[in-house]
C-alpha cells in the first residue's frame, strides 16, 4: 500500500494513504491489521482524512515495511476485523449530532423571524404531544416537565428561549442514547461463545473438529453440559435445553426430533443431533444486545432506586415550578425550576456506571450478567468454593494408572478416555489429555454414553457394561466387585481416585494429581480482608482430603463428600440466616449451588452449563480475578453513590439560582444538560480501584 509519511516522533508515526476515500470497514482493515504488528502498541485509523497514527516500541523500519506490505484486499487482514467494532456507532452518532447544530445554525442566523416562529411552534408539538401522552397514561415523567417549559416559553412570546430549550433537549437526547449504546456495544462486543470445537457425525462415526470447519447443513452432536455453538434444527434424539439467557425461559425447554435450537443454548441434559443451518452465528450481538437493555431482573437495586426516585421527582418539580409562581408571578423564574430535573442524569448515570464496570470486568477476563450480580458481590458476607478446578488447578493431569486382574494399562486409558472425551469437565479432560501423550487413539467403541451428575458415565464395549467415575457410583451404585489385591487397598491418598469398572468389576483405578493453586491462600486472605467474613470449601472429595485441602488454603469452614444437592441446600440455608452469598464452581454438579447463590461464578474453562447458569465467568489462569471482581463491584456502588450526591446537589443548586434570578432558563437548560452529559462521560471511565498486595503482585 502506498503511504506517505505526514509526521514522525519518537515511538509515533503518522501517515496519509494514497486514496481518495477510505471506507469504515478498511479503516478498520488498516487499524486491525496493523494494530496486529509486532512492537506496535496502537493504532487509530481516521477514515475521512485517510490517515493513520501508528505508535511503537519497534524499530521504525519495521513499522514502515508493514506498511508498505499492508493491502485493503488482503484476506489475511479482512480476517482480523471483528464484525462489530463500533466505528459505524460512533460515525452514526457523529453525523446526527452535526446535522443537528447545523440545522440550528441556519435556523439562528438565515431565517427570518416569521419562519423562525412557525418552526418552532411544530417542533414543539413533537414534545407537547410527548407530554400529554404521558398524562392520558396517568403518569408525571419528564415529559411532562418539558412541554410545559416550552409551551409555557411560546405563550409569553419568549420564542427564543422555547428555541433554545428544544435545540439542548435534541442535542442532550443524542448524547444520552449514544453514550448507552456505546458503553452497550463496548460490553456486548466482549462476550462470545467460547466454543472451538464441536462433535461432527460423520458416516465412519462421531469426529471432533474445530468449529470453525462447520458448514450450513452439518450434522453435529451436543451433550449434557455442552453449549449449542449454531443455530440449527434437532434431526435425532432428545434433550432440555437451558435458552434463558436467549428467551428469558427460567426453565429448561424440551427439545425433540423437529425442533429449533440457537446458538448459546446449554443442553441441561440429553443428547440431541443439530442440522446446522446458521453457521455465522449473525444473531448472538443482537441478542446479547438485547439481554443486557431488556432484562429488568439483570438491574441491580440501586439501578432501580435511581429510576424511580427519577420518577417520583418530576411531580415535585411541577410543583415547585406553580409555587413559584404564584409567589413571584414571574413566568420565566417559573421555567428556570422546569428546565432542570433530575431524572435525565439519574436515569443515564447508574446503568452507565454499570455498564461501564461491566466491560472493565470483561477487560480482565470477567464476564458479567448484570449489575445485579455486581451488588451483590460488593454486599456479599460469604463465598462458597468448589474444591476441583477452581481451589486445584482446572487441568489437573493423571499421575498414574493402576490396572488389576492383569489388564494392560494403555488399553485402560484408552478405554477411560474414550467414554470421557464426551463430556467438559476437568478431570475428563485430564484422562484425554493423558491418553493423547501417550499417542493412544480411543476410536469410538462403545454404544451410548450417558453423563450422571457428580457420580460417573455407564455405557457398554463389546457387550460388556462399563462404568467410569467415583467409589460412590461405581461401587456402591453399579455394585462393581473390589479386586483382592493388595494395591488396591493401599492407593495413596494425596490423589484424586477414578475407578473404572468392565463387565461387574473394578478393573483399573486412574490417579488424579489435583494440583493446588499457588495463589488460593493470598486469595482467600485478601477476600477476607476486603469484607467477605465466611469462606466455605464443599468438595465430594473424602474427609482426609478436604481437611488437608482446607488448611493449606484457611477457608473458615469446609464439608467433604457432599453431592451437588447439598450444595444448593448450604446456600438456601445461609439465605434463611439473612447472609449473601457467593458460589464459585466449574463443573455440572456446581450448577444447582451456582443457580441458588446470589451470584454464582464460573470458572472460564468448566463445563458450559455452569457457565450459562452462573452470573459471572472468571478466567481460569488465576483466582486473583475474584478480588478483582471484588474490587470492581465495591468502586461501583462508591460511584453510584458519589453520582447521586453530585446529581442532586448540583441540580438542587441550578434550581436555586433560577428561582433567585440569577440564571435564565436556557442557561439552566444548558447548565443542566452539560452536567448530565458530563456525568455520563465520567460514569464510561474506568472505576478508581483500591489497591492490595498480593503474592507479589499488585492488584
């Protein structure tokens, strides 16, 4: 691409591209394809100039030959741009916002007055009939207060301050909207799928393979726990379906041969086979977009205050506004109250507050289902954790297999990770993983599998029946015989155990090494000190385990060998107390604890029903996220409350002034909308975070 260079500093290069005009999506191209370069650290692309700031810690020369290799058609770029990036939001914006001054302008300084006059009046009915609207519904909103201000303007012949207040009115209706959907866009452009691969039926049997290999018309297979990746049509078997986050459902939907599945969607239980007929998956944005606007249950308290105080003030604003003037008989000190209501920045500020502490979270690798979920980490007194995955690392690797009545170890491992690979969970993942090291292929062998939560899989090879998963399930459920040899008795203890029993018997046990996290004792010291006053360990794990387990990390208190069940029942317990309470978990046997919790936390890798159920998903590379979590919900119930202050004391103040004199009402209407917007743009900001040491790092 041919680019002449416009200016060039240290660190910073600015260039012009050698075209007449420069469309949004290859100022795009050209910001993502370059931001892609090694050593460079930012790049802004200006589509109207068709110039480009490059900054740099590289060599120049570098950044010059990308440049110069860089192509609008190459697909290589074209690839990197996500398909929404904002840009199009923004110029949207951008351009109403011109017009609007524009249009202000001209009707200011080149119509004459009679004209000026007739415009007025037919833009105010837009808000007259607005306001009156709102009074045949039996409702005093802010509405209201406007088209009496403007009507109240043109009867005493003050056109030009109806005028004025009608221009601020637009340009305040513009900026609000777009710095909503901004910080909407910016939060719903974070979330994905996180899917990468899906099972693929093929004619030579089930196949795993990226989904990006996906074509309209694939046949693919999804199981318990797995997330639906595309939109599709059920061509075979049965299953429930969790689609609350797609249709608000609160419980899961049955789904049979015949019906339609979306994109997002966990299988709660079953197995089902899709016919792909969305491969591109164009409906996700939209929906996210219209959960995170829509879902008033997603709204935390003090978002919900904030409206309705916003609400209950617009009366009192009317009121205020007659006792004015019936006292002074001055219709313009009467217009001043008018011009200023609080409803606007309480109505803008708090879900933007929100909103924006959201996408900070999504930032650091958090995602976030509402604010809701964010008061009540900053309010919450007790967390609840999962021991495997989220206290242990969530790859924990096998140490060992320990076959019995002279089986062959490979044949035994291969066998576990043939029934495991089905299903997301991390000590599944473990057997695969170790099967593939040792370069074991595990072709499908066996007829169906069918997932019990927290206990284990049955299916059958060969004929014979084959179990795989706890003490629990394979020997006192599916009443497995011990072997006699002595090893079996003596199996170390610092492993997790894995029993595989063939045709009645326990045939092999695989150990688990269930890794404990570095950081979870800081992490739990840090939690304590920031409010949380009850850490509680829940583990299916033995008592030996869980106790060793415990110490090391200093949770308050912990309870071993529990099932998903008693999970649920701890919380519903602590509720009864009067306690909020926090859960964070990984698998399928967490999702009933995660669901009843006031705010239930999932790890980024765990199974993807838990994912969906729960209200938050951290990143699995550390537990350091949880106080980041913490910290962020804590700065934003600060903000909320250091905006209603300012909020109400400023605007109490423009009253005053109004009703004294001192200020006229467009200078109130300007004052008031510039403090709104203000607000609005401080509330997009990052939250100010409290710091904490930890491990070494500062958080």
């Amino acid at each position: 691409m041919r680019c002449k260079i416009l200016h060039r500093s240290k660190g910073r290069i600015r260039v012009h591209f050698c075209m007449r005009y420069m469309t949004l999506f290859q100022a795009d191209t050209a910001e993502y394809a370059l931001s892609a370069v090694a050593g460079v650290t930012k790049v802004q692309v200006f589509d109207r100039t068709c110039d480009a700031v490059i900054w740099y810690t590289c060599d120049r020369e570098d950044v010059i030959r990308a440049l110069s290799r860089f192509s609008f058609d190459d697909e290589s770029a074209r690839s990197l741009v996500p398909a929404l990036t904002g840009r199009e939001l923004y110029r949207e914006y951008e351009e109403r916002l011109t017009n609007a001054v524009i249009r202000r302008v001209i009707h200011k300084l080149l119509l004459p007055l009679p004209i000026r006059r007739i415009l007025s009046v037919i833009k105010a009915m837009k808000y007259i009939l607005k306001g009156l609207e709102c009074l045949l519904k039996g409702k005093l909103e802010v509405a209201v207060l406007d088209a009496v201000a403007i009507t109240a303007s043109m009867l005493r012949g003050d056109f030009d301050t109806a005028g004025s207040v009608m221009f601020l009115l637009e340009i305040g209706d513009i900026l609000d909207e777009w710095t909503h959907k901004k910080s909407v866009d910016d939060l719903a452009r974070t979330m994905s799928l996180g899917v990468e691969n899906v099972w693929l039926k093929a004619d030579d049997g089930d196949v795993l393979v990226p989904l990006s290999q996906i074509q309209k018309g694939d046949k693919i297979i999804v199981r318990t726990g797995s997330m639906i990746p595309l939109d599709g049509k059920v061509i075979g078997g049965d299953a429930t379906v969790d689609q609350a986050s797609m249709t608000g459902e609160s419980v899961p939907v049955h789904k049979s041969e015949g019906a339609y599945v979306y994109a997002g969607t966990v299988v709660a239980d079953g197995e089902c086979t899709i016919c792909v007929e969305n491969t591109a998956g164009n409906g996700r944005y939209d929906r996210i977009v219209k959960m995170i606007e829509g879902s008033e249950a997603l709204k935390s308290n003090a978002e919900s205050k904030a409206s309705h105080l916003a609400d209950r003030l617009v009366p009192w604003c009317l009121g205020a506004s007659a006792l004015v003037w019936l006292i002074t008989r001055n219709v313009t000190k009467a217009v001043a109250v008018l011009m200023v209501d609080f409803s606007c920045a309480l109505k803008l500020a708090m879900p933007i507050s929100v909103l924006s502490a959201m996408r900070q979270c999504s930032e650091k690798g958090i995602t976030v289902k509402g604010g809701k979920f964010l008061e009540a980490v900053a309010e919450a007194d007790t967390i609840v954790f999962d021991k495997t995955g989220t206290l242990t690392w969530s790859q924990p690797h096998v140490a060992k297999i320990i076959p019995f009545r002279g089986r062959d170890e490979a044949e035994m491992l291969r066998l576990a990770a043939c029934l495991e690979e089905h299903y997301p969970h991390s000590i599944a993942n473990a057997v695969v993983k170790a099967a593939e090291e040792r370069g074991l292929l595990h072709e499908e062998r066996h007829s169906k599998v069918q997932y019990v939560v927290a206990h284990g899989i049955p299916s059958s090879v060969d004929g014979e029946k084959v179990v795989i998963g706890s003490y629990h399930f394979v020997v006192e459920d599916e009443h497995c015989s011990l072997p006699e040899e002595d090893i079996f008795n003596d199996l170390p203890t610092e492993y997790s155990h894995l029993y595989l029993g063939i045709g009645g018997e326990i045939a092999a046990v695989i150990l688990i090494e269930d890794p404990l996290r570095e950081e979870a004792a800081d992490v739990i010291d840090i939690l304590h000190s920031l409010g949380i006053k009850n850490t509680v360990m829940m583990t299916g794990d033995n008592e030996r385990t869980a106790r060793a387990v415990a110490a090391k990390v200093g949770v308050n208190t912990y309870h071993s060998e529990v099932l998903p069940e008693d999970k649920a029942e701890f919380i519903r317990k602590e509720h009864e107390d009067g306690r909020r309470v926090i859960m964070i978990g990984d698998g399928v046997n967490d999702s009933p604890a995660l669901s009843e919790s006031d705010a239930g936390i999932a790890i980024s890798t765990g199974a993807a029903i838990a994912r969906e159920i729960a209200d938050m998903t951290i990143s699995a590379e550390d537990l350091y996220a949880l106080v980041e979590l913490k910290l962020i919900s804590d700065a934003l119930m600060e903000r909320i409350r250091t905006n209603y202050r300012t909020i109400i004391g400023f605007n109490t103040m423009l009253i005053v002034l109004g009703v004294i004199g001192v200020l006229p009402p467009s200078l109130s209407a300007l004052l008031h909308n510039g403090s709104t917007l203000l607000i609005g743009l401080k509330s997009m900001t990052d939250l100010p975070l409290r710091r904490v040491k930890a491990g070494g790092r500062e958080l």
